[in-house]
C-alpha cells in the first residue's frame, strides 16, 4: 500500500481542530491512537489488529471518527468548486448564441476578478472586487473602486459595478451562470 511517511502525512492531515476534538474525550484520543495503528498495519500489509473492534464502545468511536473523516474529505461547497479561473465560451440571448474566448472570471475565495483579453494588443484589462454567494445558487460580483468603476464597465456588458447571477450549473469544468436574460457559459482554464 503505502509507506510509513505518507501514512504520517494523511493523518497529520486531520487538521488541528479535529485532534482537539477528538483528544476531548478519553475514548476518542483512544480510538485516534487505534485508527493510526490500523492504518500503520494495512500500509506495511500486516493483519488488521481485530481485537481492536471486540469492544462495542470502541468501535462506535472508530466508526463516527471515519463518517466525519468522509464528510470533510466528500464536501465540496460551492465557494470552493468555483475557486480559479473561468474563460467565458459563449452568451445566449434569446435563442442567439455569441462565442468568446476573451473574457475571464477569477475566484478566491471571497476575492473576483473580471478580466478581459484584447487580441490586437496581446494585454489585459482587469478589475478587483468581491464575490458571494447566497441561497445555494445566487452568486453576487461586486466590483471595487464604485467611483472610477467607468472605466472599466462600458468594456462590458455590465450597467453598475454589481451584478446578480443565478448559477444554472456548476462542476470541476463548467459554470453556466444566467442573469438579465443572458445566460453565460464558461469553462475551468
């Protein structure tokens, strides 16, 4: 399987909260200390210790510790499959389709950034702002500097320096976001 460093390393992974929370109890600082031994075994492909399940206690904490363990490792919230860059591929309006290649939308966390390509001079132009999303699928982009934001907005389809979207769909490749009877289509870059 695996060797003794990469098994260290997954589980120095659980991260310090999960230590404090599981070191609160007694039972759970124990069924941590089981857990890494189990894994120590299966990495130098031992025999899995099955005296550690006998007690109907213990076996409750290992199980409850690994259901949280596969909840932090399956979630994947919205905020963090949006993280990166996005290129815009097309806006459809009213049954009309648009290809673009040059506008980009960049996530970090609460940071966005609406970036635009020009061809004809090989450069850039971008502005900073805030994104937040609300109610699962309402994706809010505010861009900074309201007073100066002129310069920026008439080189997009944008009226105000904020703008409402309602995310359509959202993977690890394509966001599909709709907002003033457009909708838009990007793909992770």
């Amino acid at each position: 399987m695996g060797d003794h460093k990469s098994i260290h390393a997954s589980v120095g992974r659980i991260g310090f909260c999960l230590w404090i929370l599981l070191i609160c109890t007694n039972k759970g600082a124990i069924a941590f200390l089981h857990i890494y031994e189990l894994l120590i075994c299966i990495s130098e492909n031992k025999c899995v210790p099955l005296n550690i399940f006998k007690s109907k206690c213990m076996t409750k904490s290992i199980l409850t510790i690994v259901s949280v363990l596969l909840c932090f490792a399956c979630s994947k919230d919205d905020q963090s499959k949006l993280s990166g860059k996005w290129q815009m591929q097309q806006i459809e309006t009213k049954g009309s389709v648009e290809s673009i290649d040059t506008i980009y939308f960049n996530f970090e966390n609460s940071l966005f950034q609406y970036q635009l390509y020009s061809p004809s001079n090989n450069s850039y132009a971008a502005w900073v702002g805030f994104n937040t999303i609300s109610n699962e699928n309402q994706l809010l982009l505010e861009l900074n500097d309201q007073k100066n934001i002129t310069k920026f907005i008439h080189l997009t389809d944008w009226s105000e320096g904020k703008r409402m979207y309602t995310i359509e769909k959202l993977t690890g490749k394509r966001l599909i976001l709709s907002s003033e009877n457009k909708t838009y289509t990007f793909r992770k870059f």
